[in-house]
C-alpha cells in the first residue's frame, strides 16, 4: 500500500507537480519521508517549511485514515512508482501522485483510448459515439475506453463500450 505515496498529497502547498519531483528525486515516497528536513531542501530546493512538514512526518495520519477507507470500499491506491501505474501517465508533467482504483487494476495497463466531448449531446453525437466506439471494439478488441463519466460524450461512450462488451474506466476529477 501507498501509505507514504499518499501521505505526499495532504502536504499544504506541494500539489501534484511537487510531489512528483520529489519521488523523482528520491526515488520513492518512502525514501521522501526517510530523509533529513536538510537532504530534502538540498536535494530539491523545496521551501523550509514545506520540508518542515515532510520530515515531521505530516500527511501520514490522514493517509493511513485513506487507507482504511480504502480497504473498506474494495479499492486499491497506486503511488506513481508502482508498476502497475500507467506508463504514458507516469510522463505526465503534473500526474496524480496516487491513483485511486475501484475495479479492475489490470485494465490500466490495456491499450485505451480517451473520449471527451459536450456534456449538452445531440441525438446525432450519441450516434456516432456508439458507431465510433463499436468500430473501434471491433478493430481492436482488447481496448479500454477512458472517459470522464460525466454527462453527453463521456457516458455516451461508456454505454456504448458496455454495450459492446468492452472495459471502460471512468476518470473522476479532483
């Protein structure tokens, strides 16, 4: 479990892109929390106070209460550095630090493609988002189709791959 990836995104003030640099720096999330307040501002010019707050250990409490929600509702937390992490998301600039999985874990590693859209879609749009997405099973027949789960395009799209019998992963926002 990603408790130390995890525990990386309730840091004030580190968003995504820092906590990406740091494990880019230290390898892992583990590693972070395991150095000194002053490896961490020389390794990475990180702010005092926000290395302050690394290596007193903040975020590790909230992220073992996310785990345990976690186990709870059957969903398993992927750190970055995890294998099975989207490799093209990994070269994401400002990737989730963590991704939240309920469902089938393997279907990230799938080749996918992404439909976004309208969410004020016409008649003719939910049309041709079937006959894209069918077309698209057919031709390739192992493919995930990833879409935001809102309304128009995205669940046009995921009814469509459902319909088809295809895998869909549905990306909610943060």
């Amino acid at each position: 479990m990603p408790l130390k990836d995890i525990a990386l995104t309730f840091i004030p003030q580190l968003g995504s892109r820092g906590a990406a640099y740091l494990v880019e720096s230290f390898g892992s999330a583990e590693a972070v929390y395991a150095a000194s307040k002053q490896e961490i501002i020389e390794r990475t010019d990180l702010h005092e106070p926000i290395a302050r707050e690394i290596s007193s250990g903040r975020g590790l409490r909230e992220a073992e209460r996310e785990l345990a929600y976690c186990r709870r509702h059957n969903i398993t937390a992927i750190g970055a550095t995890d294998p099975r992490y989207p490799a093209l998301l990994r070269e994401v600039e400002d990737r989730p630090a963590v991704l939240y999985v309920r469902g089938n874990v393997e279907a990230l590693a799938r080749r996918a493609v992404a439909f976004v859209g309208t969410r004020k879609i016409s008649s003719y749009g939910q049309r041709a988002c079937y006959e894209m997405v069918r077309s698209l099973v057919e031709a390739v027949p192992d493919v995930v189709i990833v879409s935001g789960l809102a309304y128009g395009v995205d669940g046009a799209c995921h009814r469509a791959a459902l319909d088809c019998g295809a895998t869909t992963i549905g990306v909610v926002a943060n």
